[in-house]
C-alpha cells in the first residue's frame, strides 16, 4: 500500500446505504475536508459536490468516490453528508 506525498491526488469512497423503505431515484451528495477538526459540514471545507440519479433501492448501497486533489502534509479527516 503506497501513502501519498505533498501535491498528490486522493481518493475518497463513500458508501451510501438506503435504510429507508421507499426507493430513492436521486439524492446529492457534498464531499467535506474537516480542517479544523469540528466534525461540523462548513461550507468552506466543501471540496465536491455530485448529484446520483442512479435508483437506489430499499436497503441497497452504492459506492461514491471522488478526487481530493493536491493533498497537504498531515492526517486528513472527510465527510460526507446527503
């Protein structure tokens, strides 16, 4: 397992299960760089945003992923809010 260096590109994967009991046919989802370490979705952390228009069934997941581009030095925390 390689860990990246100051400028790469990372990865990020979000799971996102539908626990609910109707289907869902599309949703948003906002990618979050917690930077300050307060757990709280700020607008200024927000590094992406993609709309699904896949049909996600009752009690079925889906994988998410997206680029976090020019990492800094440090350990990173992200979020992931519908």
């Amino acid at each position: 397992m390689a860990f990246p260096v100051i400028g790469d590109s990372f990865l990020v994967q979000a799971t996102i299960v539908n626990t609910g009991k109707n289907d869902v046919a599309s949703f948003s989802l906002r990618f979050f760089e917690d930077m300050n370490s307060d757990s709280l979705f700020d607008v200024s952390e927000k590094f992406n945003e993609q709309q699904s228009t896949i049909l996600l069934s009752s009690g079925d997941s889906i994988i998410i992923q997206t680029w976090r581009a020019n990492i800094s030095l440090g350990n990173h925390s992200f979020m992931v809010s519908t």
